[in-house]
C-alpha cells in the first residue's frame, strides 16, 4: 500500500508517496511522470512519521534553509542506473549547479567506462520521483541552460532562484 500526503508548495502542490517508512515519491501535482509505476492503490495518512518528515523537510527548504536529503529515508524506484544518477544529484550543494555532461563522466570513471551518455543521464534526471528534495532542478545543460524538468521550467527556475544558484 502506498500512503500520500498533500504538501501545498509556494509554486504547487507536491503529493508524497510513502510505504510504511520509505519515502518513494515527491510529484508536482501534473508534473511529468507523475506517480509513474505505481501501480496499488494508495490512501491518504495523515500520521504517518516519514510524511511528517518530508512535510518538515520541505518546510525548511522553502523557508530558504538548506536541508539534507539523507535526513530522510528515501528508496525511489528505478534501475541501478537511475540509482546511482539520483545519489549523485542528492549531493549537488544548495544553490550549485551541475551539467548532465559532468554527471555522466562521474559516473563513467565510476563504472570504470569509457564514457556515458549525458542523454541517459537526461532520462534519469526527468524520471527522478522524489522533486525538490533529490535535486533534479540543480541540472542544467552544457551551456548553463535551463534544460527540461518534469514539473515544468517555470518550477525549476523558481527552485533555483530560491536557492540563489550560479548559473554560468
């Protein structure tokens, strides 16, 4: 079963999905991908700890505080893949920016490959379930633009203006 809570952001609702003490989803209400796999049902809960927590976390980043994403128990669903792309966008610093390029040769020199796609990269980033708090809206392209974002640019601008981010 999947619990969800609703968040009201200052640019949108954010639906949280949760199973029993795992936070498995953040969506922007009509975002792209929005609960993409779930497949049971899901009830809302009011009480339940790690929405509480997520509601928390997001409470202090929109504040303009910078929250760490390890203080919550995150297992968003995907390939390994994806996975590791998520963990590296989790460490992206608050009001910092990284390319889909720098990604993909993170992780080339990880794996031990000669290179990755930086469109790969792209795919994991759009499928990222958890917004804001694993923190796709932190990628950009080679050229410092705005590149795609599956709750839509107009969020992923606000996100970094919040975060006051350098952009080059």
């Amino acid at each position: 079963m999947l619990y969800v809570s609703y968040y009201d952001s200052p640019i949108g609702k954010i639906t949280l999905g949760a199973r029993e003490d795992v936070l498995v989803g953040a969506w922007f209400e009509g975002q792209k991908y929005y609960m993409d796999k779930i497949i049971e049902d899901f009830e809302e809960k009011k009480d339940l700890p790690v929405l509480d927590q997520a509601e928390y976390w997001l409470n202090r980043y929109f504040a303009g505080q910078d929250p760490d994403p390890e203080e919550l128990p995150l297992a968003p669903a995907g390939s390994d893949f994806r996975k590791e792309v998520w963990k590296i966008i989790a460490k992206i610093p608050y009001g910092c920016t990284i390319t889909y390029g720098k990604i993909a040769k993170i992780l080339a020199v990880k794996r031990g490959a000669k290179s990755i796609s930086p469109q790969a990269v792209g795919g994991a980033v759009g499928h990222n379930p958890i917004s804001v708090i694993i923190p796709c809206h932190r990628v950009i392209g080679s050229d410092g633009s705005l590149t795609g974002y599956a709750g839509g640019l107009e969020k992923k601008e606000w996100l970094l203006a919040h975060e006051e981010a350098h952009i080059r």
